[in-house]
C-alpha cells in the first residue's frame, strides 16, 4: 500500500482541518497515512520569526481566522480561535509520539485539535491533555509519565530535525514515499494523488 506522511503542528489551525479528513481522504484512494508530529517554532526561529506569522503580521493573521472560519463551517467543522495562540503544543507534541507508537495517536490528536478549536481551550494545560489522552482511550496518567522520557524528548527533536531536512516551513505538510513535498491543507487531495501513483 502507499504511504503518505502527514507532518503536523498540534497547535497549527491548518493542521486541524488536515487532520479531521486526512484518513477518510487517504483510504478511499488506498493510501496509508504516516502520522508524525513536529514542532513548528524551531522552524519559524530558523526563519528569523520568533513567533507565528499570523501573529508577526495582523493582516495574515485576520485572514487566516476567515480563512479557517469559512473552510470549516463548509466541513460541517466547529472552529474558534483560543484564547492562546499559537499555544504551546510542546507536551501535547510528546503525547502524540507515545500514542504513533502505540497505535493511537490520531484520535488523540483530533481530541487536542477539537479542544483547542472548538472549546477554546488551552493544549498547553494537563487537564486539556489528560481529557484528550481519555477521549483516546488511554491511561492519561501512564502516557503523562512517559512524556517526560528522554526517548521521547529525543524523538520530537529528531522529527522536527527531520522536517527541516525535507524543506518543510510550515504546517500541514505532506510528504509522499518519493520525497515529494505539498504543504497546505489545499493540498491533501494532490498529496494523497500523487503518492497513490508511487
């Protein structure tokens, strides 16, 4: 079966439109979706940004609230922006890595994203997380523990040193088994193409 990686930011509003459809997309052209978390600021910082640019520049940020508005209420999708943004997505990061090698890391991604998006909450904060890893069926106090592990701090570091190295800047990207980079949520049905075809 082919594979697509679907590289995404927890706190990433485009992430979350991404990561509601992504496997309902790739399963009906028989591809496989590699889910694999990173972190967006070690990439803006290399960028010379030290925060999102929606927030660096306000009128790309106010679009992208529209933007997001009007892609959502289309998907029949809730969507309000929090409080905190981008937030910090750092442990909801680390979670997600336990929950790729677990098997479960897509519906506790979609229940971080749904918090954030829809209740406005804040991913930086354990009760959102433990609410989450529950929503996920897990054992929100095991899977906290294991956050903190030097393998999984290792692991996030390494994904997103791995992200550089594939040209992404941004989140969601999309990388199919050849290499070849989409980034955009605009870009998931020609992702999911493109890798079906490799």
């Amino acid at each position: 079966m082919s594979q697509l990686t679907f590289w995404f930011e927890l706190a990433s509003t485009y992430s979350y439109l991404s990561a509601m459809r992504i496997d309902d997309v790739a399963a009906a052209e028989g591809v496989e979706v590699v889910w694999q978390p990173f972190l967006l600021g070690p990439i803006f910082a290399g960028q010379g940004w030290n925060n999102s640019p929606f927030n660096i520049y306000p009128a790309k940020g106010a679009y992208m609230v529209r933007d997001i508005d009007r892609i959502a209420s289309g998907r029949g999708l809730p969507f309000a922006m929090p409080k905190t943004f981008p937030a910090n997505g750092l442990k909801a990061a680390r979670l997600a890595l336990i929950g790729q090698s677990e098997g479960w890391i897509a519906p506790f991604a979609r229940a971080v994203y749904t918090a954030q998006f829809r209740d406005q909450a804040n991913i930086a904060d354990d009760d959102v997380l433990i609410a989450a890893l529950e929503e996920a069926g897990q054992d929100a106090a095991r899977a906290l523990k294991a956050a903190g592990d030097q393998d999984v701090k290792d692991r996030l570091k390494q994904n997103t040193n791995s992200a550089k190295s594939l040209g992404i800047f941004g989140a969601p990207s999309f990388t199919a088994a050849d290499g070849e980079l989409f980034w955009g949520d605009d870009r998931l049905e020609q992702a999911v193409a493109w890798a079906k075809r490799r």
